[in-house]
C-alpha cells in the first residue's frame, strides 16, 4: 500500500476479514413480467442499492442463483465488470433479490459491513481496487482478487465503532437533507399539476366552493369559470401560448477545460444532460437557469445555481421575467420530451422543438403567487443541497484519515460540530 495505515490497525484477506466472498451469476436469466428483482451492476451507484433500475426475472432462476449466492442483512455488493469498485451494503432484512456479475461480501454484522463498506469507498480502498483492475475493452476485477484484496482495520473495536458511528451520522445527514428536498420537489410539481393542469381552484369556485389549501385572497386570483379554447375548456382570461413565449432557449457551449473533481483550479460547476458532470475553471452563467439534455441524455431537468458552465450537450433554458421561472421549470419537466427525440444515433432534442410546445399560460398575478409560493421551497432546497455538499466534502475528507487510523474521533467530532454550527 502506498499510503500509511497506523501500527494498531491489522491487515487481512476480504475472505479472511468476511465470512464468505462469492458472486452472483455469470448467466443471463431472462426478464419476466412478474417473479423475482435481479441485481447487476448497474444497480450499485454512490454507495447506493437502487432497485427502482432491477429487473424480474422467474422464481425458478431466482431460487437457483441463491443457491450459489444468497443474499442475507449486511451483505456488501461490490461492482466487478464495467464499473468497477461501487460498493453498497444490503440493509435491510430478508432481501428478495438475486444477483449478477456482482461480488458478494458477507460481514456478519453491521459494525463489520460498515467498516469494509467505507473501506472500500475511501481513496485508499479506490486505489487498491485500481490496481487489481484488467481488461482493455471492458474492465473487470476477478473473484480472486476480491478475495485477496487486503483490509485493514482496528485491533481495538472501539475505535472501529467510533469511526463508523460519526461517518454513519454524515451519511445519514446527507440522505436526510436530499430525501427532504425530494419531498420539496414533489409538493411544487403537485401544486402546479393543481393550479395549471387539473384547474382545481378554477372548478371549486366555478361549483361554489372555496378552494382547498388557499386564503380568500389568493382563491381571488383564479377565474370562477372557464371558456373553449384550441386545448379545449381552459380558465376565463387565461392564453394559449408556447414555451418560446414564456422563455429563451439556447445551447450550451463546449467547456474550456474540465476535471471529475473540485480543485482551486477547476471549481466551477459544469452541467451536462444528466446534472452534475464535473468542474471547470470558467464561468459562462452568472444568474439562476434552467438546463435540460439537448444531446445524448433527454428528460432531465435541472436548477443550475450561478456561477456554472453548461457544456453543449444541453439546453440553458431562460424565462423572460423572474417571476416566471418556477413555471417554466415545471412546465419543461411536465413535457414529454422522448417524443421529440429527433435523434437517430443518439438523442437529440432542438431549441425550436422545446420552444413550440404549447400550453396555457396564466395571468400574471397567478404567476407571481405561484413563484412566491414555490420559489421559497426552491430557495430551501438549495439550501439543504449547499449543506449536504459541505457535509459530503467534510465525509471525504474525514474518511481516508479514519479509515487508516490518522485520525482519532475528538478531532474528527470538533471538525463535524464546526460544519453544523
């Protein structure tokens, strides 16, 4: 190892640190409409288990791959073929999936587990599976190498325990504040189904009824009956309109530079189809926007915070007045974007597609209640975001040092404090 690890820490095989290292299967059992979820490698992303992405496959398959490689509570899965090295630990009791093309860690104990699972997701643990990394087309790490791959870990189980607990409580801090912001995301996409597709407030007050959620002062602002329109009956005295009348679309720009990871150098945000894509050193925004896939990744949509780079496989959507924008964030994510696909080799979506979809635009002082509305649960969620990536930068910072034993838990514990203060 080229990195230090502390004299009191001992250094074993996976399979002699683990009850048993083993695999899923190397078949390819075939999708059925209902049975059993199959695990495979694309199901094993940031120190997640992401089971929403599995696919079934027949009890009869399901009960033959777990005779090889049964999965039990506090169980690793690491990643062997493609992506090689994501890990995540299987927490929950009695899981109902088989496994495929993936290592199988068995711990015994969530103590155990969670230290071989930040183990492995430290820089040093990255960096062993790195070494033990083959194939040119396709990269791979054997059943072998897992199975000699050293760990190191405390002699005194106290300080595993300790190092454990406080990178479990940054974990779970970060998990909480986004699951928090999933919840912010679905009560403003609900709220403007309400408003501007379902016309909840218009159909109570044109059935006599003070709509549900509203003060008399905000109910006022809705119209109390509807009229026929090109879309069919809409809202008395609101338009039809397209997103080009609401907004302007442009693409992004190939980036000067770019860099996986933060640096002095490379610390402004680069945006692509997906989200987050790394850093670069220049800046090409410097007011809030809106960027969705042009190229490639299609139906994401994102809120990109200035300053940041959207690099030219993206549309950087601007809405023509301020109090437009939560509108048009929720307007773009309700569009089906997949059709307008006009790709053949890959995706694409144009500026002119996006900007003739059509839709019924309110009247402005709907606009801005709706913008003051939502945008305060936006402002919170890039709070809570901007929070979960200082804890996240403090977690990788901690985790090489605990992990290697050069850091003891009262500093580590004062550094955390000083990030939550």
């Amino acid at each position: 190892m080229s990195f230090e690890i502390d004299p009191g820490f001992e250094t074993v095989a996976c399979d002699e640190y683990c009850l048993r290292v083993a695999d899923g299967t190397h078949d390819s059992p075939k999708q059925t409409t209902d049975g059993k979820l199959l695990v495979t490698s694309k199901n094993v992303k940031g120190g997640r288990l992401l089971l929403d992405s599995a696919y079934l496959i027949s009890d009869e398959d399901f009960a033959e791959i777990n005779r090889r490689s049964k999965v039990d509570q506090w169980d690793l899965l690491l990643t062997m073929i493609g992506t090689v090295g994501e890990v995540c630990i299987v927490s929950q009791p009695n899981p109902m999936f088989a496994i495929k093309n993936v290592g199988l860690l068995k711990c015994g104990s969530e103590l155990r587990a969670k230290w071989l699972y930040y183990f492995l997701r430290s820089s040093q643990g990255q960096q062993l599976i790195e070494q033990r990394k083959k194939g040119s087309t396709q990269q791979y790490i054997s059943l072998a190498e897992i199975r000699n791959f050293p760990v190191s870990y405390p002699a005194n189980q106290r300080d595993m325990r300790d190092a454990v607990t406080l990178l479990s409580l940054l974990d779970d801090r970060i998990t909480l504040l986004r699951e928090t912001n999933v919840t912010l995301e679905a009560i403003a996409q609900a709220l403007f189904k309400s408003w501007f597709v379902d016309f909840d407030p218009m159909r109570a007050k044109a059935e006599g009824r003070q709509p549900e959620g509203m003060d008399a002062a905000t109910a006022a602002l809705f119209p109390d009956s509807f009229e026929e329109s090109e879309l069919g009956l809409v809202p008395k005295g609101w338009r039809v309109g397209f997103l080009s009348d609401v907004c302007i679309i442009a693409s992004g720009k190939r980036p000067p530079d770019r860099s996986d990871h933060l640096t002095e150098v490379y610390s402004i945000p680069l945006y692509g189809g997906a989200g987050l894509m790394g850093y670069t050193s220049a800046s090409l925004f410097d007011e809030m926007q809106i960027v969705t896939g042009r190229v490639g990744t299609l139906g994401k949509v994102h809120i990109a915070y200035p300053p940041f780079w959207a690099s030219d496989n993206v549309l950087v959507v601007s809405p023509k007045l301020p109090a437009d924008f939560s509108f048009a964030l929720n307007w773009i994510r309700s569009i089906d974007v997949q059709a307008l696909n006009r790709g053949s080799t890959q995706p694409l979506l144009t500026q002119r597609d996006l900007g003739a979809q059509q839709g019924l635009i309110p009247s402005r002082e709907v606009l801005g209640k709706f913008e003051a509305i939502v945008g305060k649960l936006y402002e919170r969620s890039r709070s809570q975001e901007q929070q979960a990536q200082t804890l996240t930068q403090l977690r990788d910072t901690l985790l090489p040092r605990l992990i290697s034993g050069q850091l003891r838990l009262p500093e580590a514990q004062k550094q955390l404090q000083d990030a939550l203060a």
